[in-house]
C-alpha cells in the first residue's frame, strides 16, 4: 500500500505498480500525482502516475494506481498543436495551489474510437494541469469556446508549424 | 428556477454585476450576450456533461499495438 501523500516523500525507492498498458512496472513514489478532486466522472479517483514505455513518446497514460484498469492515454498539447493557452480561472486553480498557471505541465486526454486511429481525437477544453513541484493536478475547463472537448489529432498536426 | 420572458435587447441583472441581454432571435436560436466580472466563471450549460461524457469515452480506450506510428515520422518524438 503506498504511504504518505506525494510530498512527504523523500525515499529513493522504486515501487510496483500494476498498469493497464504495460503491466507491473517500477515508478519513483514520488512522480504519483493527487488529484484533490479527481477528475470529471472519475471524482473519486485521487491518485495518478503518468507512465509510458519510452522516453520521449509523444503519447503516455495518465495510470490511476489504485484501479489498473483505469488510465487515461494523454498527451502534451503543445506536441499535437503549434499553441495552447488554456483560460481557467485562477479561482479553480487553488486546488493545485497554481492561480498563475507557471510552471505547471499540462496534458490532454485523447480517445481512440474503438478500430479508429485517425479519428482519435484530444480534450483541449478540459485539460489536465500538474503543478509537479507539490504533485497535485487537477482537471480544468478552459473558457476559450475555440478549445475544443473533441480535437481531431490528425488535423491539428497536419496545421502544426 | 426563476423564469422570464424578455424580447431582443431586454435583459437580466443578476447580484447587480451580472447582465445577461437577448441580442438576436433568429429561429429557435437564441444569441445570448453576457457581461459579468472575471471572476464569475460562464460555461454552456452542457460542458461539465460533456467533459464527464469524454472522460469515460477516453477511459475505453483500448492500449493500441504502435500509437506513435499513426503520427507523421517527423512527429513521434516530443521536440
């Protein structure tokens, strides 16, 4: 059973968790991530890591760690279009204690319609910001209309730089 | 809910900040202009839904075999 909340850490140690993609892998407890009020649907949901085979893939999970069968395949915004600015109120982001919105990492969630690949679309709308410093996230609204809760992948990296 | 009918450039104050006005009717659409503080946060009724409703779509998706091959060659490493 994984200890303390994020921030009391200061172990070395790796830890075992069970991921829906990639089965039971090796994480630093300290890269687990809370999400004070879960995520939308998935409220109860509070503890994440973001988990990925390689290095530098564009795609990684966002894995709950305390259900292997839920993870969320997300996505850097700024590696699937040229620009993103995402308008959340700084009101909402109190709860990752980030009203600025600097130096936080943000992801998008991406659905793959079942055989569908090119359809796949990301979440520009409702994004996932993580203020890795504290290890908190959250997921957000952003009020700009232009952001889309269904992106298409595909055609926003062919209007990429 | 509290319900009133307003025509085309009549409108609503709400808490003495909030103005809502009816700025066209054109069908069964209506053009709804807002003028409110920043800190009044202004959704469409249906987008906590509609983010619910991606949520769990997104949580079905499948692992894919090779998900950076769908991605243009210049594309699948981050930048």
């Amino acid at each position: 059973m994984i200890a303390a909340m994020p921030q009391e850490q200061e172990t070395k140690e790796t830890i075992t968790i069970e991921t829906k993609a990639y089965g039971s892998m090796q994480i630093d407890p300290s890269s687990i991530i809370y999400f004070p009020d879960g995520i939308f649907a998935f409220e109860q949901q509070r503890k994440f890591a973001i988990v990925s085979d390689k290095e530098d893939a564009v795609f990684q999970w966002l894995q709950s760690i305390d259900d292997t069968q839920l993870a969320f395949l997300v996505a850097n915004p700024l590696d699937i279009t040229s620009s993103y600015q995402p308008a959340i109120h700084a009101e909402d982001l109190i709860t990752i204690d980030k009203p600025q919105l600097d130096d936080v990492k943000i992801w998008c969630i991406v659905t793959i319609p079942p055989n569908e690949p090119k359809s796949m679309t990301i979440n520009l709308q409702g994004p996932l910001i993580v203020n890795s410093s504290k290890n908190l996230g959250g997921q957000f609204i952003s009020s700009n209309e232009k952001h889309n809760v269904r992106a298409s992948v595909v055609d926003l990296m062919e209007q990429k730089d | 809910m509290l319900i009133l009918t307003r025509k085309t450039n009549e409108s609503i104050i709400i808490d003495d900040v909030t103005e809502i006005m009816v700025v066209d009717i054109k069908g069964d659409q209506v053009k709804i202009g807002i003028k409110a503080p920043k800190s009044v946060r202004i959704f469409r009724g249906e987008i906590y839904e509609e983010i619910q409703k991606e949520n769990i779509e997104a949580a079905k998706t499948q692992v894919p075999k090779d998900l950076d091959s769908l991605l243009p060659p210049s594309r699948r490493k981050k930048k």
